[in-house]
C-alpha cells in the first residue's frame, strides 16, 4: 500500500504529488473541492476571496480541528468545522459573509472519505447560510493514523446595534442555554470505547446563527453569548464570574440532558458541566426579557429545548456554584487541562 502511495499509481488516495502544485494538485481541487463546494467566488481560484459587505464592522474568527474518529454518529470533521466557526462568528452576533477552508491531508488518505467530508462541508455551509470562498490544501507524509487536519477562518457583519461582552452583564441576569448538554463529547467518547446505549449518542455540531438572529431580531437585549466548546458550561460560566467579579447560581434540575449521555458521562466519570458542546451555547439576557426569549428560541429546531438554568447575581468572592437535585450546593470548577483529547 504505501508502495502505492509513493509511486502515486493509485488514484482513488492522497499522494504526495497532490499537494505538489502540479496538475494532480488542480485535479483534486477541481474534481474534488470545488465540486463539493463551488460557487461564483470559490470558482475563480484566487489568492483571496472579494465579498461584498454593507457593515462598518467585522467579526473574524479561525479555528483548526483535529478531532479523532474523523467520522462519528451526527457528524464529522467537516460538518465540526464548519459550525464551529459559524459559531463563533454567530456569538458575537455577527451575519456570517464567508468562511475559507483549510486542508492538510495526510497520503495515503482516501478520496472516497475525502469526499464524504466535502459534501459535509457543504452540506453545514447551506444549512448556516453561507459559502466557502477560499482554501488551501496541503499534503504532508503519512505519520499518524490522523489522517486530516482542518482548518477554517469566517468573516462576519456586525450590525451596530449588537453589542455584546461581559461589561454589559448585570446582577439578576437570566443564564440561558439552548438544548441538551454533552451530547458532542459523549458522541465521541462512546464511539472511542465502544458504548452502545438503547439510543445512539449523537454530536449536537450544528450551526446556531439562524437562532441567534431570531433571537436578536425578536428585540432580546442579549448582554452577552457564548459556544459551550471546549471546557464545556462550566468554562464559560467561570470565564463569566471572573470578568464581571459577580456570582452565577446554576440549578442542576433545570439543565437538560440526554439520558444517554448521562449514563455514558456516569461510566466514564466525565462531569457533562465540562464536557464539549458543538451546537449548545450560553446566553446571558435581563431576568425580565427570559421567558420572552425563552418561546423565541423554543420555535427554532436548535432551540426547542432551551432552558433558564440560573442568574447572576452579587457575591463576594465571586464563584460559580450549582444547586443539586438534592438541594445542597457544589462550586462548580472550571476545568484545570483537558478532559477530553481531541474531540474537537
């Protein structure tokens, strides 16, 4: 096999030529990116992408993903990649333009898969509403079992009357989340030790900036927004205490779970307040615009399970702590390393 790879004679795997700048190089990007994901300003093949934008302000984001198994039950690389930058830009409250799109791809890799994680990818993009415009693509020798690593960078409009971030969050403020929790790293997890469960565990990957403008638009004066990713709940509710010097009291009973994912959480020892999310974040809203926001994002397919889970509220010294079902209290910690590796 890896005879093969080298002297390139096998063409449906990644070989080091493809990555050469040479004509193998623009087959793959034609007959396989740009066939997955073509549109007017990807076709042009440019060093850079000219988008049109109407706002004085951007939003930019980029994240690298290197997530392992590459393909799990509600997602993939591509599917993980594409939301988690719509995601980022859509926290900030921004109007997603355009997202470029990163490959380094090991030889040896599969063009079947290959493609499968293109059509991901452009699947998540048409679901978020935007395009992939730019890219690069690398090959590098085999020397993992990783296979694909990932790259993307979004560009967003932001509306000047958004302004979000911790200086705006208040005392009595409503802490809001948007569905279950867990659900993405517990997908991983199970599929890594090999877990079945009456129900299968799917990622929640998923881009939210269609939820976020109903919610904006419906007049919600959202102070502040967050992706729940890596170091979970629990790490933006730590990140919200610390900046803004207030407590934030959590109830344990309102917070949804998936009973799979906590039975899977349970036999492996994950606390679900730390684990990754792709598609979960916090909203930190006026107590008095709650319920308000509350049907608002009841009515969006990714919001059907949103809930208040607690408040902030003044505490010296400021700290995150969680009512249990029992009634007690328990500091909720933000994570010290990572819990989970790879998994996004």
């Amino acid at each position: 096999m890896a005879q093969a790879f080298s002297a390139g004679r096998d063409e449906s795997f990644i070989v080091r030529a493809h990555g050469g700048g040479g004509e193998m190089m623009g087959r793959l990007i034609k007959e396989h990116i740009v066939a997955a994901l073509g549109n007017r300003t990807l076709n042009e093949l440019t060093d850079g992408a000219v988008v049109p934008c109407d706002s004085a302000r951007l939003v930019i984001t980029t994240d690298s993903y290197v997530v392992q198994p590459l393909e799990f039950p509600g997602g993939d690389i591509g599917r993980l990649a594409v939301c988690g930058t719509v995601n980022d830009l859509a926290v900030m409250g921004g109007k997603p333009i355009g997202l470029s799109l990163g490959l380094i791809v090991e030889e040896g890799f599969s063009l079947e898969r290959l493609d499968r994680i293109l059509a991901s990818v452009a699947s998540a993009a048409k679901e978020a509403g935007v395009e992939v415009v730019t890219g690069d693509t690398k090959v590098i020798e085999h020397s993992s079992d990783d296979g694909l690593y990932v790259n993307t960078s979004g560009v967003a409009a932001l509306d000047d009357s958004v302004n979000v971030g911790f200086s705006h969050i208040e005392p009595g403020d409503a802490v809001i989340v948007n569905g279950t929790l867990g659900d993405h790293g517990m997908a991983i997890m199970s599929v890594r030790n090999g877990l079945e469960f009456e129900t299968v565990i799917r990622s929640d990957a998923a881009p939210l900036n269609g939820l976020i403008q109903d919610v904006l638009s419906a007049g919600v004066n959202v102070r502040f927004m967050r992706d729940a990713t890596r170091g979970g709940v629990a790490g933006v509710l730590a990140d919200i205490s610390q900046e803004t010097r207030l407590g934030v009291e959590i109830h344990e009973e309102r917070i949804p779970v998936n009973p799979s994912v906590r039975a899977a959480a349970e036999m492996l020892g994950f606390d679900l307040l730390s684990v990754a999310n792709e598609g979960k974040m916090i909203l930190v809203i006026p107590g008095d615009q709650s319920e308000k926001c509350l049907q608002v994002m009841r009515r969006h397919p990714h919001g059907k399970q949103a809930a208040i889970i607690g408040h902030t509220y003044d505490v010296d010294p400021p700290l995150v702590e969680m009512v249990t079902r029992t009634g007690g209290r328990r500091v909720v910690q933000r994570p010290y390393g990572e819990e989970l590796p790879r998994i996004c």
